[in-house]
C-alpha cells in the first residue's frame, strides 16, 4: 500500500508530465516509463530489507541410530564423504524391509490399533552429492539376501522336481487301482480322493529387494512374500511420473495401499488371472534430483493429480546440506562394524513369519507409553489448529505411524527385551524433530510461502536480467526453473513488502507495473 502511494505521489499533477498511457501491447509504455529512470532519485527508496531465508536443516544425530548400526554408518559417510544422512535413511529402511510384517507394534496402551513397521524414504540431493553410492552401500545387505534366497529357492526346486517325479509314478498306480475298483463296481472314492489330494506344491523364492517391475509383477512377488519387500529407484520420480499416466489409476491405488503394510489387495488381469495379495507390504528408498522432484511436487501441493498424499508417505524425506569440507579418505572398511550390522539384518530375516496369519506384536513399556501419549495428543492438536499449511499438515499426520514404527526397529535392532522401551522411544522422537525440520526447505522451495521463489527472483534483479520497470509476465515468460507465474507472482509480492520493488498501478493488459528499488545494487556496490 505504502508503495503504491510512493510511486503516485512521484507522478504527482504538481510534476512538469504525467505518467505515460500504456498502449495495448504494453512494450512502447515500458519504452517510455524507462525516461523516468532518471527522475527516481535514489534517496526517496527505503532500504531495501534483507529477505526471508528457510531455516537450515538440523544436522543428523549419530545417537539417533540403533547402537549396533550406528559403527557402520559412520563409517560408511566418513569413506564416501558424503552426508551421514544418506546411508542413515537406507539403513532404517532396509531395517524396516527385512522386518516387514513378522512384528508389528501396538501404540495404545490397550486398543489393538497397531502398525506394520515399513518406511518409504527418499533422499535429495544434487547430481554428484554421491547419494547413489551411500544409498546402495545399506542395500547390499538386501542383495546378499536376495543371492542366498536364490540359491535356496534353487535347491528346493531341484528337490520340487525330485517330489514331481515320484508323485507322478504314484499318482500312476492310483489310477490303475480306481480303474480296478471301478471295474470291480466297488467305492473308488477314497482313491479318487487321493488322487484329487495328491502334487507337489512349487516353491516360492523370497524375495527382499525389487528394482524394476510391473505392479502386476510386484502383486504377484507380495503374495509369494506376504512379510514385505523394499522397492529401490535411482531416481524416484520416475516412479511417480509412471504411475500419473493414463490407465495407471489401479497401480496408484496399490502403490497407495501397500504403504500400509497390512491392507488387502486383490485384482484381476486376462492371462494373469486373479491375484489375491492377502497384505501387501512395500518399504521404499531412493534418491531425488532437486529439479525434478520440485516440478512432481508442485502439482501435489496445488491440487494436481499427485494431490492425493503420494509423497506425503514419504516419512524419511530429507534434503541435507552439503558441507564445503571434503578430504580424501583411502582406507579399508570397518569390517568388524560392517559384519556386526550385517548380523542384525540376518538375525531379523531369519525371524519366521507367522504362516496362520497370526502377527505378534509389541507394546510400549509403562513409562515410554506415557511419553508417548503427551507426545500424540501435542501432534493431534496440532494438526487441527489450522496453522500448517496443508502440504505440511498431511506431512505430519504421517508420524502417528512414524514415531511407533521407528521406536520399534530401533528396539529390534538393538536386541532390546519387550516391550517397546523409552530409550528406543526417544531415539525415534529424535528421528521425528529431525525429520520435520527438512519440511521447510522442502516445500518452501515449492513456494508454498514465496520464499525461494522471491530469492530466485532478487537474484535475477541484481544480476541485471530485468528492465527497471517490469510487468509479471516479464518475469515467467522467461522460463526461469522455480518462477512459474503462480511463484513470479508469489515473489514479487514477497520483494515488494520487503522493499526490493514496488508497484504501479497502470491500465493496461500488461497489468501493474513494478519498479526495481535501485538501493539493491548500490548495497552490493561497497
């Protein structure tokens, strides 16, 4: 408003000419308006206030991790010099891939609302931040679990086809002796009942890792693998982008659900024929190219088809600070932390999965449940005050399920006796405080708030890429990454209240007109 006027009065009737009329494509107005540049004296700006910044993330906490992890992971950093964050993500969900639905936890004292233990994470960073390397050093566990369920699913085929062998010559001389018993007019049908109850039963692989693969595909490797498996891509949006395609409305419903871990899910395909997943349970981990992910999210933010809460599952999302320390370091691995967390995984793989469908469960112990409770019923009422922004709201919501889930691998992990205890509690509160001070940075750069967008922008006025009087479409005509029109419009709303520019009114199709307060120069002059 202030500003408004400030222009006004600077084309006041008392001044010797009016402001120039805009024509219709408003190009010989900006011409002429540039004259007036040199009328603006620069002691009639204010000082132009410096602007919003996101907050920095908090920095990982090693003590966050499982103790009998936490060696590994800190070597695996220290080796690649990358963020800890990275291996430190993958390791919790590979932690929670190889749990899956052989334990799950109940968070109340009593209710038997309770939650399967599977995480989707995701971790971004800048081509060359080596979040490929990090991520693919906790998986490698998987792959060695994969090769040795290989190898057995191998034996138990040859011993499948052993069976075959002497089940067909049986089944041969039952049907001689219900031919027999036919002829001799006598009751074949305990024969023919042996005969209907007789075959081997093919073996299924376990499987822990899937890479690439259809959803039909995936249906059929959770119903062979009702305890979960972890889906890894290099690049997670591609994953998404496939799944906004046309037709892809089923495979989003099942990529949907199977964040839960425990919902039923069935679906009929010609040649495929009914698949009856009784509980598909999916972990999911990879990296994410700042560029593409921003452009995938805007479209959940504003109301796209991506708005249905797709990457808000995304719980173990995080998007570090790269450090400008490097140093070489050329050692070998700590072999005795990596063998120790390699027993860890094993230990929880080798837990049998309940084949009745019976899942065993774990609770809190009596003084993390009362933490835990004063911490949910913070969260409740926070998420129904109304001041978060929706993106971020649905974000939070997540860490109901976040919070227990952590609580529990952190107690799996470290071979903690039940129940649940305080301990393992607080290290998952920890994980929680950590985790939301990512959410800024990552939907403030959507300009959910103007922020980013406006540092864009002001960056783009210092470097002289605008006229000193310009319209809004000067601004996103130019296809700058991050200024769509929406977020240029944002910007210069944020700039103007922080005196980097301010507005005139004029009539025209070009709309208003902003003038670059010329004191963003001359403070970067000295």
């Amino acid at each position: 408003m202030n500003d408004d006027i400030r222009i006004k009065d600077e084309f006041s009737p008392k001044d010797k000419k009016s402001p120039p009329a805009v024509n219709q494509t408003g190009q010989d107005s900006m011409a002429e308006l540039s004259q007036y540049r040199e009328n603006d004296s620069i002691a009639n700006w204010p000082d132009p206030k410096p602007l919003p910044k996101i907050e920095p993330v908090t920095s990982f906490d090693e003590t966050m991790l499982p103790e009998t992890l936490r060696p590994w992971i800190v070597d695996i950093a220290e080796r690649i010099q990358c963020p800890m964050d990275f291996p430190a993500i993958a390791a919790m969900v590979v932690l929670a891939g190889v749990v899956g639905r052989k334990i799950v936890i109940r968070p109340k004292r009593c209710d038997d609302w309770q939650v399967t233990p599977n995480l989707w994470g995701a971790v971004i960073g800048r081509p060359g931040t080596m979040k490929s390397s990090a991520i693919k050093e906790p998986l490698n566990v998987l792959n060695q679990l994969d090769e040795d369920a290989k190898k057995a699913f191998e034996r138990e085929m040859k011993e499948a086809e052993a069976g075959r062998i002497i089940e067909k010559t049986r089944q041969d001389v039952l049907r001689k002796q219900l031919r027999n018993e036919i002829e001799s007019e006598k009751d074949a049908s305990r024969i023919a009942r042996l005969l209907s109850e007789s075959g081997v039963k093919s073996p299924h692989r376990r499987r822990y890792l899937v890479n690439d693969s259809t959803v039909e595909m995936l249906g059929e490797i959770l119903r062979d693998n009702p305890q979960g498996l972890v889906v890894y891509r290099d690049e997670l949006t591609g994953l998404f982008r496939s799944l906004d395609k046309p037709g892809q409305d089923t495979a989003r419903a099942f990529i949907l659900e199977s964040w839960n871990g425990d919902n039923k899910f069935v679906y009929d395909r010609i040649g495929r024929g009914t698949i009856d997943i009784p509980a598909s349970c999916l972990s999911m981990i990879g990296g994410i190219q700042p560029g593409p992910f921003l452009d995938y999210l805007r479209s959940a933010v504003r109301g796209g088809r991506g708005d249905d809460g797709l990457l808000q599952r995304l719980q173990l999302l995080i998007w570090p600070d790269i450090g400008p320390e490097w140093r070489n370091v050329d050692r070998f691995p700590d072999t005795g932390a990596k063998e120790s967390a390699l027993d860890v995984y094993l230990r929880l793989a080798q837990k049998p999965h309940q084949k009745d469908g019976s899942i065993p469960f774990l609770r809190f112990a009596s003084d993390a449940q009362e933490s835990f409770d004063d911490w949910r019923e913070k969260l409740e009422r926070r998420l129904r005050s109304g001041n978060e922004h929706p993106a971020i709201e649905s974000h939070l919501a997540k860490y109901r399920s976040l919070i227990p889930t952590l609580a529990l691998l952190v107690h799996l992990a470290d071979s903690l006796t039940s129940p649940v205890s305080l301990c393992s509690l607080n290290k998952a509160l920890s994980w929680g405080e950590y985790l939301e001070s990512h959410l800024p940075r990552i939907y403030g750069a959507l300009g959910t708030n103007g922020v980013t967008p406006a540092n864009a922008l002001a960056s783009k006025l210092i470097e002289g890429k605008l006229e000193a009087r310009f319209c809004l479409r000067d601004v996103y005509r130019k296809g700058w990454s991050g200024l769509s029109r929406d977020e240029a419009e944002a910007s210069i709303e944020v700039l103007i209240n922080h005196d980097w520019l301010a507005k005139m009114e004029l009539d025209s199709r070009s709309g208003s007109v902003f003038k670059i307060n010329p004191k963003i120069h001359e403070d970067r002059s000295h």
